[in-house]
C-alpha cells in the first residue's frame, strides 16, 4: 500500500515457543556465589542459622557472642518480619549487629545479605553469623552463600521434626538440639531426635546445648573454631 | 510463604525473555519443578496467579512440570527412584546421590 510508512508490512501474531532453560533462583544464586568468593578471599566464616520461630537462635548467639569478645572478631545479620528486638538483644556484645526487617517475606535471601555486608564490612577473619527468619521451609530454598547452615531444634519441639522438614534438615551442615537444661520437664527423646535427623541426612553432626546453663557450650564453640580455621587456612 | 517470591522471579525470567524476543504478550510459562525443590506446586499456582495481574503474563497460564526424584547409587551405580527421607540403594543399600528432583527452572514460554 505505501512504502514510506510501512503499513504495507504485517508482523506475524502467531504463538511461538521460546526455549528460556533458565533457574527460577539463578539471580539469587548468582549473588550467593558472589557473597561465597567475598568471603572466602576475606577469610570470613559465615554460617547460615535456621529454626522455627523460639527454638532459641538469638539467645544461642547472644551467648556465643559473649564468649568470643575480644578473642574472635564477630558480626551478625539478623531477619525478623518486625521489629529489632532481635538486634538490640544482641546490642551489648561487642559485635556489630544488622537488622534486617523483611516485612511480609518469610526468609532472608542473599541480595539482603550482599546489602547488609556492604554496610557491616566485616575486617578479614570474622565468623558473620546470619540469623534467618524464623521458619523451617522457606529459607531452605535461599542460597545466602553461607560456608555452612546451622539448623537449631528445640527439645520443646516435637523430636520428629526433621522428618516433617526433611527439605531443610538435609540441606544442613550442623544440627544444635537447644534448650537441653529443660529434658527432665519434656517428653523429647534427644537419641530419637538425632535418629531421625540422620534418617534425611546421613552425615549431619548432632549437639546438645542449653545457651542459658553454658551445657554443651564449649563442643560448639570447639566446633566454631575448627571451622574458622578452615577458612583461615584457604589462602 | 516462599512461592510468592518464586512466582515472581518467574515472572521476571519469562517477561526478559519476551521483551528480547519483541513479543509482547506471554500466553503459558512452562516450569520443572522437582520433587525435591522445596516447592508446593499448588501454592506456586496460587502465587503465580497474584503475581501475573499488571504484567505482559497477565493471562499466561502456568504450566507446572514435575520432575521425579532419581538418585545413583555410590556403589553400584544403580539409578532408582528416591523419596523425601534418604534410604540406602534397592540393590545393594549403597549411598544414594540425588541425580534428578532438585530442579526449579523455566523451560519455555509461549508468546504472540
């Protein structure tokens, strides 16, 4: 019809398929592996701590926090949907604390830990803990770059739990059964509970502790510098 | 819950690949999502659906492909069906590794 606006040419409106072969979660692991090589050249441990709401992370850590001051630098990222009780818990520990509120969203990913450590800066040898939100299934989909994921377990839960949450149980490097000070007012079985533990990952490491009383304190502390000396050690 | 920011990734993906390809309208998203990814397929639906309005997958349907979880025996090399908690190989009772369940990806989209 006319050649100089081009309303002589039809595009095609037929459907077509487009290969996309693409992971749903590739941006948040492109950005895990960054924070992983971030960590690795600056020698810093960072271990990814995950539970139900109240199992006791934030108290575990303000233990562990205590007890590494002034001998091992230490910093802490910590998800809530609200509020920064968390971080204020941990405000007299030395450690430089950041809280992260993620509103309606029910895990930490490792953008928001990217963000966050751009705003710590961690100096080389610290051990960044990352406190996730309280919650067994979602976080165990998010790649947040961690060297290892510590999964928390109280014994006022039920000991079958890692059966019920075999996603996030076998997706973790160390289990810590919490709260063991209280076995003799509970019905928890804490053989059973490491049983079933191994029952979906079969090379999971089990330890009892109660932050409050100080029991089995020091085996996780032990295990804490062993595994900073692995990172010590990479370069 | 998680399949909300899944969707939307989802999303994100298909609505990149259809601005390269100058399409303009997204009509199905195909997704394989393994037994073992940690996703509830009816709660994906959901969200997608959320998620869609205001987008050029407005009234794409979301196809969800299920992959089946496979692991290899260590010992014996055997390839078997697995399940959720971790037994030994049907054959031999060798370690499993999980070859096939893990994944969660866009395989395709169909535009106009």
């Amino acid at each position: 019809m006319c050649d100089t606006c081009g309303c002589n040419q039809t595009t095609s409106t037929e459907s077509r398929t487009l290969r996309v072969e693409q992971d749903v979660l590739g941006h948040n692991d492109e950005l895990a592996r960054h924070n992983r090589e971030h960590f690795a050249a600056r020698n810093i441990l960072a271990l990814n701590l995950v539970s139900s709401p109240g199992t006791g992370k934030t108290t575990l850590l303000q233990s562990t926090l205590s007890a590494l001051r002034d001998q091992v630098p230490a910093a802490v990222i910590v998800g809530d949907p609200q509020t920064s009780r968390d971080a204020d818990r941990m405000a007299g520990t030395g450690a430089p604390v950041i809280q992260i509120n993620t509103g309606q969203g029910c895990h930490l990913d490792a953008g928001q830990v990217h963000r966050a450590c751009h705003q710590l800066d961690p100096e080389p040898g610290t051990v960044l803990f990352v406190e996730n939100v309280g919650n067994l299934v979602c976080p165990a989909l998010f790649d947040l770059g961690e060297a290892a994921r510590v999964v928390l377990i109280s014994v006022t839960e039920g000991d079958d739990k890692p059966l019920k949450y075999p996603t996030m149980f076998a997706g973790s490097d160390l289990c810590l059964i919490t709260k063991v000070d209280l076995l003799p007012h509970v019905d928890f079985d804490v053989a059973r509970c490491r049983d079933h533990a191994r029952a979906v990952n079969p090379g999971l490491e089990c330890l009892s502790v109660a932050a409050t009383t100080g029991e089995g304190m020091a085996t996780w502390f032990g295990w804490l510098e062993e595994r900073r000396h692995q990172v010590m050690s990479q370069r | 819950m998680h399949e909300l920011a899944l969707a939307v990734n989802i999303l994100e993906i298909a609505t990149e690949e259809a601005q390269a390809a100058a399409a303009g309208v997204i009509r199905r998203i195909v997704v394989e999502v393994g037994q073992l990814a940690g996703v509830e397929n009816e709660a994906l639906a959901f969200c997608f659906e959320l998620a869609r309005n205001d987008t050029p997958a407005a009234e794409a349907v979301l196809e969800i492909v299920t992959v089946d979880a496979r692991g290899r025996c260590s010992a014996c090399d055997r390839v078997q069906a697995v399940g959720l908690s971790v037994t030994g190989c049907d054959e031999c009772g060798g370690g499993l590794e999980i070859v096939e369940g893990r994944e969660l990806r866009v395989r395709s989209i169909d535009v106009d």
